[in-house]
C-alpha cells in the first residue's frame, strides 16, 4: 500500500484546526451560559435553550475551567 505522506499531513492539520475552533466555540458557550445564569436566567430554562440536561448545565457552571 502507497502512503501519501502529504495527505497524512494535511488530514492531521485539519483535525488540529478543527479542535481549535471546537476549543472556542466552547469557551464561548459556557461563558454564554455562566452569563446568562449570573443574569437570573433559571436553570430548566437555561438547559432547554443550550440542550443540555440540567446536570450537565450545574456541571459547566460550576466547573473552574472552560469546557473541553
């Protein structure tokens, strides 16, 4: 089997990309609900709007880091 390096290459250049904006788009969602909670924004409502479960939401919420 041939083996193109370059192709290997350029399919591992556009995983890392791809992981860097899915990195943003999640730091940007959990600062979008950790606001929108520190506005009053109740749980059960917060968790239907993002698709989240509400454990899942108490979980971003609390967490000290971004999402990963």
């Amino acid at each position: 089997m041939l083996v193109n390096y370059r192709t290997v290459r350029l399919a591992s250049a556009r995983v890392e990309s791809l992981q860097w904006e899915l990195d943003a788009a999640q730091e940007r969602f959990g600062s979008v609900l950790r606001n929108a909670a520190e506005l009053g924004v109740g749980h059960d409502a917060l968790s239907r709007a993002a698709g989240l479960t509400v454990e899942e939401l108490q979980d971003i919420l609390g967490a000290d880091v971004e999402l990963l």
